[in-house]
C-alpha cells in the first residue's frame, strides 16, 4: 500500500526529510465534506474533486507530531541559489504532482480492492454480481492502476536526484500517449456508474463493499485520516485526473526553458492531453450545480450559454438553461447600479414536451432579417481597427488613459452588434402542448451539442412538470448562482493576460477517416473560432458509398484570433423530401464532430503537424501548420523568372506578348463560363492541391492547362486568380502609388476624389493598368449575379482589395508602416475602400484615361 499524506488546507505542501509534498488544491478531500457528497440545501451532487495546481503555494514543514510549523524552504530554494529559479519552480511542480499521484494510485488501489473478491464470488453459487457486471464497472481500472504506478516508479528516483540536467520528458511524454486506455474508460464511464448506482439499489450486500474507506497516512506521523468515498465518487477520479495532469503540464512548460530537452516532449505531451480533453469534455459532465425542488429531488444545470432567439421578427439575445427535466429561456434584467444582476425568465419547456420542429412544405417561415455580409465584415474590420488603437494607447501610456475604456466600451458595443447579427443557422424547438421557439446559431457544431445533451437526458424516464410561479421565480433566481457562462462571448471581456488567439492563415489537410459501420457519403466540415463565435470555414468534397473516405485535401483558413479549430464529418442527405426550404437549414447527418486547441507553441511551425480527432468511434487524421499576418502579409518575389507567380506582371506580359497575363484571362473566362452562379465565389476557399496544381501548370506552361480548367472544382480556379495577385512582387496597383492611394480614398470633396483617383489609375504602368480594368469589369459582372452567387460588390471589394493593394515587404520597412500588423488592422478598410471605388464608378475605358493627361473636369 502505497503512503499518502493528508493535506487538508488549500495551498500546502510540507517538506518532510527528503521527500516534498505539494497539494494540488485538494481541500475536496475532506472526510466530513466528502461523506456523503451533499450540497448545502440537502440535495445529492456527483462527487467533484478539485485538484488544480496552484500558481503560489504557501511552504509549511511539518513537526514531529505532524502539525504545521512556521514556513521554512529548503537551503537549495534560499535567495542567493546558483540553480535558475525557473528550474527550481518545476522541481516543485514535479513534486506537488508524484505527491498527488501518490493520492491518486491510492485511490486507483482502493477501487480494485471491492473488485477482486466480487470476480471470485461472480462464479460461485451465490454471486453477489455477474462477471459481465463487475467487468463494466470496474472496466480498465486495472489497466490504468498499472499505467501510473509505472510512472510513478519512474518519476520518484528523478524527484529524489534532482538538478538541472535531469529529463522527465519522456516519461510525461509515454503517459499521455497511453490516453487510448482512458478513452476506452471514458467511454465506457457512464454504463459503469449507471450499474453500479443500479446494483447498489437492488444488493445491499455490494452497496456495503462498495463503500470505499480511503485511508490517507502521513508520512513519519502518528495521524492516519480515513474518508468513506462510494465507489461511483471513485469511479469519477480517472476523469478528473486528466484535466488536472494538463494543467501540471502548463505549469511544467512554463517553467522549462525552451533549450531544455524536456521541452518538445512536454508540448507533445501537452498536445496529446489538450486533444483528448477536447474529445470528452462535452461526453462526462461532473454535474457541480443543483438545485432542490419542492419534491426534494435534485434538478441540476447540464448546460448554459447566450444563443440567439428570433422573437416576434427580432433578434433578442438570451442565456438558456437546460435543467435535468426542463429547458429555460431568461434574459438579464436591468438593475440599478449598485444591485444585484437578476434573470427574467422569458418561457421554459418541460423535457418531456419537448420536440425538435422540422419544417415541411406547408410551414411559412418566419422572417428573419439577414444583414448583407459586407455590414458584417466591416464591422469585423472596425473592432479590428479599435484593437489597434487599444493597444498603442496602452503602450503609450501604460494602460493608464480614460480613452482606453472608452475604445473598450465601444468595441464591446460592435462586439455584441457582430454577435447577435451573425448567426444564421436556425434551431427550433417545440413544445407539445404550446407554441414554438427558433433559435439562430452560427455554428452547426453547437446546435449539434445542443440537441445531444437535450436528447441525451430525454433518454431516462422524465414526466412532465407544471411550475407555479413561486417555484418558477425561485429557479430563475439560482440561475444567476449556477450559471457556468458568465459573460457574452466578445474579447472586450477578456484580461490582457489571456491569450489573444492566432491571426494569420491556418493550412489544414483533411486526409482520410475510419470507424464507420456502413458505407455512407460522407464529407468534412471546419470550423474556426473568431470574434466570440465559431463559423464554417471550409468543406471537403462528399466521398461516396464508402466506410474509409480519402480526402487528401488542403485548406487555407484566415485565422482571427481564433484558439480553436473544429472537424464535423457528415452523411451527405440526396433525400429530395428531406431537402427544405430554408437555405441555412443543414439537413446533412452529423457522423461525428471534434476540436482541437490552437496551441501557438505547437502549431507555430515551419513543418506539417499531423493529428488525429477521435469521434464517435471515427478517427479522422488531418495535418496542420501555421503562417503567422506578419509573414502571410510579406510579397516574396520568385528567385526565377521563368514562372509567372511570384514574377513582375510587366515582365510576364512582355513575355507573352500580351497585354494581360495569360493565367489572368484564363481563369476569367473560366469562371464566367461555370463560375458566375456559384455561391460564395471567390469567397470560398478552394482545395489548396488543387490550386497548387494549377499554379506548377501556369508556371511550367504546361499544355494540360486548358484540360485542367475545364475538370477543375471551380473555386480552386478562383483561388489560384486570387492567390497569382497575392504572390505578385508588388501589389498591382503598385508601391510607389499605395500612399497617393490612402490619401485619395480619404478625401472629402467628391470632385477631388474623382480627379485624384482618375490621375492615380492613369499612373500605372500600361500592363499593370489593362490588367486592372479587366478585372475590374469581370467583377462586376460576377456582382451582377449576387442575388444567385450572393457575392455583391461590398463582398468583393473585402476580397480584392487587400490582395491588389497590400504593400510589398520593402515599403513596409521604408517606415511608411512599421509593422505587418498594422497595415492590416489601419489600412484594409482603406484598401477595401478603394477597390469600392473603382467598382461602383461607370466603366472606365483606357483609351479615355490615356488621352485625358490632365486632371478631370471637376463637374461631378
């Protein structure tokens, strides 16, 4: 049996001889508290353990009679020490952690031993269980006794020899990779508890070996603690053992120095583990809140969050409440200063009344007003721009300026706009004997977790439940004290401290899946996060008739300040009667779904990083790498001349002797054959192998290319369109002319403008000219189509503008802008502006513009 001290305050560890022991917050672990785990008002919670690493632990020694002493360190922990503070800080994380673990494999040791005799009595003539029961509840508990006592034994001897070279890498590195073991234990949790709760009910005989004394003896002390824990209390410590070790392994990292060997594996090891939370977070629910109801029985808070309801033709944000056996809608109320915030309870449905409305013919929608996506990204682009001004205000004077709160004010203020207007998918629910309720969402993954938890709890036995209106005000009113969401989702919110997300552009290939029982077509979905919510980014074409789809596709995502990124995998619906009216209606079947965290330390590299999400039994395998908006910002001119990506547009066309580059025309004429009518052209990424094929085709003038066009997926033409602008050594519309451009777009007086505008294009180079108007007029021919493609000319403009403006490196280094960031945060507004320009002015002829060489007339 292995020695466990008791730690009975917060933030303690001792120091006992040779060996430290260090609380991981495990005041949880009180016997009088942990007795029978009830809340104050009587009603039953699952068991919760908080073990989370503290950031400043208090130092106690211990006396012989085990009492706590004044604080002393040890000598090697002295101010004055030759060893870095850095690494002596982990040496006390690592030995918090062997302290907890030590708790832990008790723990672990205290499960199997009710286990051991119940298999011997499984097969005699009065078993007190079946073998298959005992087999689910204590399903691979062995199995994971085994893992940590290994790495315990492994990590004691480094703990015990410590100095600066020693590498524990590895061994957090091994314990992660086994997380397969907790996967098939996580899986498995909510049968084992559910029969064990089940043959507690119905034995009492396993009810009394099933209630665990846990002794906890103190080292070289007299004092032994004894805690009376049920076996479903112990059956939840693997699960929350995961979390807490992730968090060690934050604590690790940052106190490890990068040159350290320790450190890539510690990243692995943390990847492993964030990547295995994100799976199972939303599958086992501790359940901390509840309330009592007059009846006596537990109604307990599964789920909160703010979505978006469409009320009498408005959108109106609320914050929803699912309860074991009801849904509740509420709203804040305002109070007076001073007061305490309050919640109106605006409808709530009993579970057991509760249906998820799908639309048929007959249905007449509601209106909802959807806002054009241009008012939605320039609202992106101001709360972008107020983060800029932020920020310098901050380093200008320390954060110490009224004009800060003020700018924070107002970007809390579009931050909600963005929030409440950019959801579109809807959600509906019903209830049986009433009326019925939309929600908007902007991401299916949510409406998905939605729907599951509340189908999830309607599985048991519910009966419907009638409030009245003192038990109706009694339940809003805890809602304010068990709400698990705090605040809407903006960034206004958020400490400086928090990390702000990644900007830049994601790559991401979606290989291939396996674990589907039948064939099906099947295809991915991704979804980022960004300014408070998620949104769809990209899609794999559908596979069909197959149980192993190989996608093999690349994406681009533009990342802002995303933290996130999320896989779907769906079954394509060719059902036509399924099929509604609602354009934002999914119908597609959710096969499975699972995120991944943007880890800036992992993914910020040069190399392709290849994971795995598991989902429902599927694994999808896809690769990522990261390109920070400082260098995706940067032009890099091609070391040969002889491609056209990446090669001065005047040297391309003398070349060809034409007077627009030929990829240009091309790609044009492409997609104005096949491409005018597509949804989102433009907008929507193509599969970047696809774009890269087609770039080596124009680069090498490969003879195919005529054949590759017309088979091509028509955004990847698109794509490679936008992304030969992208790569041009400076931006079409040139450097020299980008300063003139800003000031121009600017001014007030629209004669002014007009003239100075006008002067501008006629300053370009001839090929850089022609060019331009070419593009310009095939714009607005797609834009004349938006009612089908719903790309209007706002939408382009967002598209284009940056791409045929953005200054080159060498400009950005001249001074005019001092960071890459910058130009994006202050000048994309101003270089969307100018590309609106020129799209909404009458068409502009060369001849015209060639032979006015003086500034136009003033009369507009």
């Amino acid at each position: 049996m292995l020695r466990v001290a008791t730690l009975k305050n917060v933030n303690t560890f001792c120091f006992l001889h040779d060996s430290i022991y260090f609380n991981y917050n495990t005041d949880g672990y009180d016997g009088d508290a942990a007795e029978d785990h009830k809340s104050q008002d009587g009603s039953e919670t699952m068991p919760f353990i908080d073990e989370s690493p503290t950031i400043s632990p208090s130092l106690c020694a211990c006396g012989p009679d085990g009492d706590a002493i004044s604080p002393v360190p040890p000598e090697d922990l002295l101010p004055g020490g030759d060893i870095e503070k850095g690494l002596e800080m982990k040496k006390l994380v690592l030995s918090g952690f062997l302290a907890s673990e030590e708790i832990y494999i008790n723990q672990l040791e205290a499960l199997l031993l009710p286990m051991r005799p119940l298999k011997a009595t499984a097969t005699s003539s009065q078993p007190v269980l079946t073998i298959q029961q005992v087999e689910t509840i204590f399903y691979k508990i062995q199995d994971i006794f085994e893992i940590h006592k290994e790495f315990y034994d492994a990590l004691f001897p480094h703990i015990q020899q410590w100095d600066e070279k020693v590498a524990v890498g590895h061994l957090f590195q091994k314990l992660a990779s086994q997380l397969g073991v907790y996967k098939a234990f996580v899986d498995n949790y909510k049968t084992a508890v559910e029969t064990a709760e089940k043959c507690s009910q119905a034995n009492t005989q396993f009810q009394k070996i099933s209630e665990v004394d846990v002794g906890h003896t103190r080292k070289h002390t007299k004092h032994t603690h004894t805690m009376h824990i049920s076996c479903e209390a112990l059956l939840y410590k693997p699960i929350d053992r995961v979390t807490r070790s992730t968090l060690v392994l934050h604590d690790l990292l940052k106190h490890t120095p990068k040159d350290h060997p320790d450190f890539p594996l510690l990243q692995d090891a943390l990847r492993i583990s964030q990547n295995f939370l994100s799976s199972i977070n939303e599958e086992i629910d501790p359940r901390r809140t509840a309330v009592t109801t007059p009846k006596g029985e537990a109604r307990q808070l599964v789920k909160d969050g703010f979505l978006v309801e469409v009320s009498e033709g408005s959108r109106k944000l609320r914050h929803v409440f699912l309860f074991t056996d009801l849904l509740l809608c509420a709203k804040m109320k305002k109070t007076s200063a001073g007061r305490h915030q309050q919640y109106e309870c605006k409808w709530y449905i009993p579970l057991a009344d509760l249906t998820f409305q799908l639309l048929d013919d007959s249905d007449v929608l509601p209106h909802i007003q959807v806002l054009p996506e241009h008012e939605i990204e320039e609202m992106k682009t101001k709360i972008s721009v107020i983060k800029s001004e932020i920020q310098k205000e901050k380093k200008a004077l320390k954060g110490q300026s009224r004009n800060v709160e003020r700018l924070r004010k107002k970007m809390n203020e579009q931050e909600s706009w963005l929030l409440l207007h950019s959801p579109t998918i809807p959600f509906r629910i019903h209830n049986k004997h009433g009326k019925s309720y939309l929600f908007l969402l902007s991401s299916d993954y949510e409406r998905s977790e939605w729907r599951e938890s509340i189908q999830k709890l309607q599985r048991k036995d519910l009966q419907t439940c009638q409030l009245s209106s003192v038990e109706l005000q009694v339940l809003t009113s805890s809602c304010f004290k068990l709400r698990t969401v705090h605040n809407i989702p903006v960034t206004s919110y958020k400490d400086d401290e928090e990390t702000p997300g990644l900007y830049g552009f994601l790559h991401v290939i979606v290989h291939s899946a396996k674990g589907f029982k039948e064939s099906a077509n099947l295809y991915c979905t991704l979804e980022v996060d960004s300014y408070g919510y998620f949104v769809s980014k990209a899609k794999t074409r559908v596979f069909r008739d197959t149980t192993e789809p190989q996608w093999n596709e690349e994406f681009e995502i533009e990342l802002e300040g995303s933290q996130c990124l999320r896989i779907l995998c769906y079954e394509k619906c060719y059902d036509k009667t399924k099929l509604n009216k609602d354009d934002n209606e999914i119908v597609d079947i959710i096969m499975g779904k699972g995120q991944v965290q943007l880890d800036p330390q992992t993914v910020q590299s040069k190399n392709w990083h290849m994971d795995v999400i598991e989902m429902n039994g599927i694994k999808v395998e896809f690769s990522m790498k990261f390109t920070s908006r400082d260098l995706s910002l940067k032009r890099t001119p091609s070391k040969k001349q002889s491609g056209v990506f990446g090669v001065k547009i005047s040297v391309v066309t003398k070349r060809e002797r034409s007077k627009v580059p030929y990829i240009v025309r091309q790609c044009i004429e492409e997609v104005e054959k096949r491409g005018i009518d597509e949804v989102g052209i433009y907008r929507i990424s193509g599969v970047a192998t696809d774009i890269q094929a087609l770039k080596a085709a124009f680069d090498t003038n490969s003879k195919d290319i005529l054949v590759m066009l017309s088979d091509m997926d028509i955004n990847a033409i698109a794509g490679t369109l936008k992304l030969y602008f992208r790569e041009l050594p400076e931006p079409l519309l040139t450097d020299r002319l980008y300063p003139a451009f800003m000031e121009g777009i600017a001014l007030s007086d629209p004669a002014a403008k007009e003239n100075c505008m006008m002067h501008l294009l006629r300053s370009l180079p001839d090929p850089n000219l022609i060019t331009f108007l070419s593009l310009l007029e095939h714009l607005k021919r797609v834009a004349d189509n938006e009612p089908i493609n719903k790309m209007s000319l706002h939408n382009l403009g967002t598209v284009f503008g940056p791409t045929l403006l953005r200054p080159s490196e060498s400009e950005v280094t001249k001074g005019h802008i001092t960071l890459a960031t910058d130009i994006w945060s202050h000048d994309v507004m101003a270089q969307v502006q100018v590309l609106l320009y020129y799209l909404q002015h009458p068409p502009i002829s060369f001849a015209e513009l060639k032979r006015n060489t003086l500034y136009f007339s003033t009369d507009v």
